[in-house]
C-alpha cells in the first residue's frame, strides 16, 4: 500500500501547483512576439478608457506649434503609424512623441494629458510603426503639472515598483517552507 505524503512533500507539491501559471504566463509572453521591455524603457500611450473627444483635443495640442510640439508626421497620412480609425494608436504616439522631447523618463509628468495617457513597459510598436523609448528612471517619485489646451491638471504620482504577484506568492510560498522546516 502506498505511503502517504508528508506534510513538507504537500506544501512543496500545492506551492509548485500555484506557481504554476506563473510559469507558464511568462514562457507565453516571451514566446507570443508582444514587446515587454527588459531593458527598462518606457513609452507613453494612451489609456484604454480615455474618451475619443479628449484624445483628439490631446493630439491636435500635442502636434500643434503652439502647444506641445510633437512631431505627429508618422500618424499623417502616407506616414508608418497612419491608422485612421484608430484614434488611441494615434493619441499613443503623439503622445510618446511629446513625451521624449519633454524629457522622457526624467520628466514622467509630461505623460498625463489630463488623465488620459500612462507610462508603460510594453513596446506599442507595430509593423513599420516604431514607437521610440525612453529609459526609466532610478527614482520615480514626483510632483508636476501636465497641461494641453486652457486647463492643466495637478499630478501627484509615484512610480515605484509595483510588486509582481508571483514573485509575492513565491516568496510567501517559500516562507511557509522554511518556517515548516525550522520547527520539524
């Protein structure tokens, strides 16, 4: 008849089944051709809930000489981001764009554009449509101030590094065994 398994071998064996999909989430990113950046680089995009009327009063400040100066010539028509109906892809580059010539990652506060753009790792780069990057900083901690059109918007933003869940859960996972190993 088979022996049970101890208690150490069913803590090791539930924290291999829940790092599991850890696991596996990473092999699936590194493999599915979706640019994560490991070298720590940045890019400004547009959010996924930003409303079309304030994107497009964002780019045509971001790409207007009077306003932010951006050079928006790849989301003009013959250029390599030109992608008519989708107005977020041409917010996100405008909006990179801006975001390097104020500074890039040394001036995270020019990524806002009152509330609808957002520093990402991942590499929005499509095809012949190069999104250039800027390197993150050592530390992200300010306070600025982001303004297009007649109204700005107060900025208060920390970007330090947010935990990884399955680093947390490794971590934990490995406490819990070590504890159990101490007091046997």
């Amino acid at each position: 008849m088979p022996q049970a398994p101890s208690p150490l071998q069913l803590l090791l064996l539930a924290s291999i089944l829940l790092l599991a999909p850890c696991a596996s989430a990473a092999g699936a990113a590194a493999g599915s051709g979706v640019g994560v950046s490991g070298g720590g680089q940045l890019w400004c995009v547009a959010k996924n809930n930003a409303e079309d009327g304030g994107l497009q009063s964002a780019i045509d400040w971001a790409c207007s000489a009077d306003g932010g100066r951006a050079d928006c010539a790849a989301i003009q028509q013959g250029g390599a981001c030109y992608d008519p109906p989708d107005l977020q892809r041409h917010a996100s580059y405008a909006f990179n764009d801006y975001f390097l010539r104020a500074g890039g990652a040394a001036s995270p506060a020019a990524c806002d554009f009152s509330g609808a753009a957002a520093l990402t790792a991942l590499n929005p780069s499509r095809g012949s449509c190069v999104f250039p990057s800027s390197t993150s900083p050592k530390n992200g901690s300010f306070t600025g101030t982001t303004a297009y059109g007649s109204s700005s918007t107060e900025l208060s933003y920390n970007s330090s590094w947010k935990p990884n869940s399955c680093l947390w859960l490794l971590h934990i996972s490995l406490s819990v065994m070590l504890s159990f190993v101490t007091h046997l």
